[in-house]
C-alpha cells in the first residue's frame, strides 16, 4: 500500500488546496508555509527526488511551476520569488515525493539566504568541473 502523502493528495484521497492540475502535474499549497502564496508543484506519478526523476517528467513540472509563479505575482503582488527543491535528507527533503516549492517573497520577508558566497579556489572549481564533465558521458 502507498503511504506517500503527496500520492494521496494527487489521488484526492487527503484534503489539499489545489491551485493548478493537469494530465502529469498538480500544484497544492503547502501546510505551513514559508510565505504566504508558498506552492508545490508535484508530478501525478510517485519519484523520489531530482535523482530519480524523469526530464520529460521534470519538465512538465516546471512549466506549470512558471504557470503558478506568474498566477502567484498576479494574485499576491510579491517582490520576488524563490523555487527551492531538495533531493535526500541532507538537502533537507522531508517528503519523498519529488516537489518544487514556489515561495513568493517581499522586501525584508524573515525569510534568510541558504549560503553566504564566499571565493572559491579556482584550481578545485576547475576540477570539479573536470569530473563533472566527465560523468554528463
Ligand atoms: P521538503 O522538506 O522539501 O521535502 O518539503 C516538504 C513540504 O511538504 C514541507 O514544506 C511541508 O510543509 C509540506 N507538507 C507536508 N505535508 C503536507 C500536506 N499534507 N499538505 C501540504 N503540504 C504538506
Ligand atoms: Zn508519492
């Protein structure tokens, strides 16, 4: 049996606010959100994460999270907004269904920047970059 939450919430199965739906796509607001106006736009179809993913899949999901940023600027009037995902638990994932967060933001919101930038060494960018290329194949 299937305990994934969002999976009940795409089969209707558990209340949501649904704000977008398509054939592979649902948007829903979040239950405690960062911001108000805070979305997540999930595919109909279980994955885990980024890892497991599909592109075509992962596409669809971003068109309609361009389709919700543009319905939240048009209803809420943010300043800005932020997508955020997070592949596994050290990224922070809570929940294993693959999902991007759409989070409207306004000037001075007490929301706080994930990293502070700080130099790199360009040698071990360079190298990185090396054994990333590598992988792509
Ligand atoms: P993450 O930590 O990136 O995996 O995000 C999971 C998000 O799902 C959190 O922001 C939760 O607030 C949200 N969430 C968990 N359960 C529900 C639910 N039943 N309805 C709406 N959002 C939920
Ligand atoms: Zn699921």
């Amino acid at each position: 049996m299937n305990e994934c939450i969002f999976c009940k919430i795409v089969a209707g199965e558990i209340p949501s606010n649904k704000v977008y739906e398509d054939d592979e796509v649902v948007a829903f607001m979040d239950i405690n959100p960062a911001n108000p106006g805070h979305t997540l736009v999930v595919p109909k179809k279980h994955f885990r994460n980024l890892l497991d993913i599909d592109e075509g899949t992962a596409a669809k999901v971003m068109e309609a999270a361009v389709k919700v940023a543009k319905a939240i600027k048009k209803a809420l009037n943010p300043d800005g907004l932020n997508l955020f995902h997070a592949s596994e638990k050290a990224a922070f994932q809570t929940v294993f269904h693959f999902h991007i967060h759409v989070i409207p933001r306004w000037e001075g919101d007490d929301l706080v920047e994930p990293w502070k930038p700080k130099k790199g060494d360009p040698e071990r960018i360079a190298e990185t970059a090396a054994k990333i290329r590598e992988a792509m194949g």
